[in-house]
C-alpha cells in the first residue's frame, strides 16, 4: 500500500495543475450578476487636460486633484457614471505609498460625482521608451504626441524586470482589492495593437511574442490579489472574433481569462454592432472601453443608441480637450495640424472652459443617460 501511494503521489505531481487565473476566473453566472447590479455605465478614457500623459497626471510634482474635480464634475452632470483611468509600473517604482495614497485621492473625488474608475495597469500604444520626471511639451498639432507605454520595451524584453511588475500589479491591486468605489481592472490595453505606428523601428521584434507570454501572468497576478472587481484586457478593434478558429493567441487569453468582455470600436455603427454581435457568444458582460471618432464614422449620434439598446458599456476616448491633443486626428502624425486646424474634432467632449465641442451630443448624453437639463445648470 505503502508503494501504492508512492506511485499514485508521483503521477499526481506530473498532472496539469490549472493556474490560478484559470481557476478563479468569474464563471459566466457571477459576471453576469454583477453587471446586473450596475447602471448602464457611460463615461470617458480620462486624463486631465494639463497632463500629457499617464505620468504626468500622477506624479507628485504635476498631480492636479483641483483640475481632476473639475473636470470630473463636468462628467458628472452630463449623467457619466465611470472613467477609464490610466496607471502606469514606473509610478509604482517611484513611490508606491504616494501613488496609492494619489490613486486614493482621485477614487475620493471620483466618489464624490458618483463615478466610479476601470483602472488601466499596462498598454502597449505610443511611445516604447517612458521616462520619469518632467514630461516634454505637447508636439504641435500632432495627436497624442506625449502617451507611453507601460511596460517600457526595455522592461518587457527583461524577464529579469518582471519581479518588479509582478510586485506593481499586486500591490495596485491588492491595496483596493475590495474597494467598492472601483469599477473593474483593465490589466493591459490593446495587447494586439499592430504596433506599426511612429514608434515601430524602436519596438522589439518579438512584441507580441512577449506579451503573448506575459498576459497570462499579468491575469494571475491581479488574481491572487482576490479582487472583488472583475478584471479584464481590452480587444483591439482590428480583429475578427467571429469565430473562435479566427482569435490570434493574445485575442484568445483577453476572451478566455477576462471576467467581463472588453473591447474597442472607432468605427461605423455598423462595425460596432458586429463587434458586439460576436462577442455577446460567450454571454458575458460587454464593455466598449474606447469609441467616438468623429471623422472615422465613430459618434456619439450613433453608437450611444446602438450600445444601450445592447445594454453595453459605453466608454468613449477623451473627455476635454487639452495637451493630449487627441481632439486632433491619427494621421495628424503623417500632416500635422499647426496651420489649419481639423475640419472635426477627433475626439473629445469639452473645450477647456466647459463648453461642449458640440451642444446637440452633449443633450444626447444627458438624454440617454437620464440626465435633466435642470441638474446640468446646477
């Protein structure tokens, strides 16, 4: 008997054991109870509008919480109920006391508006090379001439790095693991973003093999965590997820590990519908996490309608105007738009004085979300 167990102990410990994020992944009954409980969620990828970037927004030396209240006020009475947050591993490096002590400030205010955040750990857009410390100016009429990546391309190609990103995720997400005021983890954006762009000679050539990877971690790390907020990876809008045999593999982990379904969409209504049409077969909770661009087919005229009707998030990029410039257009990066300005914002919901970019989207918004005008004037 003695042997017996022996053998049985031994072939035991040769068996696939399911990591932690399979594990504990949300089964589609508590998802969907969750979603249950939440309004229709409309709001905006945020970044106050005197922060060129996610570090510039959370460094002790530029953080702004007077500027994030206003504006998130500004929010608050179009009838948006949550905002998509940007962080970033190297803030985590500098002062981590201080940064969750800052992520607390602004949970604090958002509160207050009765809005409550998706906080975004890693992305994979714009430039590969973050640094701390000052930020340099906005590059005239180009958009989003400042936004970087997180991890930095030096970190991602250093496993030697990851300790230190595992130690971020865990700390982030284990310091609000059970804080009612956050509304879901966004653990990486845009994972399969072709990155193509202005930055492509100085990302790795294996980007997508290492975040391939990485990903997986990322879900595991959150998880050990016991977050009480679903996590999730936004899909990048390019894909073709009309069936499963067309997921490429990080397409694949973002579905399979993701508590609530997140995606992005800054096309015509009839892309967004498609996109959403795919998704709603594997019956969990949608969020469209970036949308609206206007001069691409991408309203809030049409989409706003489309994802209520869906009972989808609705979360569009920018929310006033400011040294982000991304009320400026992508191929600003090809002409950029110092002599003349674009024909159409881009995106964006309010110049800097509070006045929306247009009146008659900003009474869709309030007709939507159930917003009177008289709580607009208050």
């Amino acid at each position: 008997m003695k042997y017996l167990n022996v053998v049985l102990l031994t072939l035991v410990s040769f068996l696939p054991v399911p990591t932690l994020a399979q594990a504990q992944r949300w089964s589609e009954a508590r998802a969907n109870a969750w979603y249950a409980q939440q309004p229709w969620l409309v709001g905006s990828n945020f970044i106050p509008a005197n922060a060129i970037n996610q570090l510039e927004m959370w460094q002790p030396a530029t953080f702004d919480p007077q500027e994030i209240d206003k504006e998130l006020g500004w929010a608050e009475k179009l009838g948006m109920n949550t905002m998509r947050v940007f962080l970033h591993d190297l803030l985590w490096e500098q002062d981590a006391a201080g940064f969750q002590q800052r992520i607390d400030a602004v949970l604090s205010i958002a509160s207050k508006h009765h809005i409550r955040p998706i906080f975004v750990l890693f992305d994979s857009c714009w430039d590969p090379s973050p640094k701390l410390g000052l930020q340099h100016p906005p590059i005239p009429g180009i958009h989003n001439s400042g936004w970087v990546q997180s991890p930095g391309a030096a970190a991602l190609q250093d496993s030697a790095q990851y300790p230190r990103l595992k130690a971020y995720v865990q700390g982030v997400v284990g310091g609000f693991a059970k804080d009612d005021r956050i509304l879901a983890w966004d653990l990486w954006n845009e994972p399969n973003d072709p990155s193509d762009g202005p930055y492509g000679r100085l990302e790795p050539k294996n980007k997508r093999e290492l975040e391939e990877v990485l990903l997986p971690q990322v879900f595991e790390w959150a998880r050990s965590a016991n977050p009480a907020q679903p996590l999730t990876s936004g899909l990048w809008e390019g894909g073709d997820w009309s069936s499963p045999e067309k997921l490429s593999t990080l397409e694949r982990i973002q579905i399979d590990q993701s508590d609530v379904i997140s995606f992005h969409n800054y096309s015509w209504p009839e892309s967004f519908e498609q996109h959403v049409e795919w998704l709603e077969r594997y019956h969990r909770p949608i969020l469209c996490t970036e949308f609206m661009a206007r001069s691409v087919g991408s309203t809030f005229d049409t989409i706003l309608p489309l994802a209520k009707k869906h009972h989808v998030a609705a979360i569009n990029w920018g929310l006033v105007a400011g040294k982000t410039q991304t009320y400026l257009p992508w191929d600003s990066w090809e002409r950029p738009y110092v002599r003349d300005p674009p024909s159409v914002w881009f995106h964006e919901v309010f110049y800097g004085d509070r006045r929306p970019y247009r009146e008659q989207e900003a009474k869709i918004i309030r007709e939507l979300t159930g917003t009177s005008s008289a709580s607009n004037e208050r």
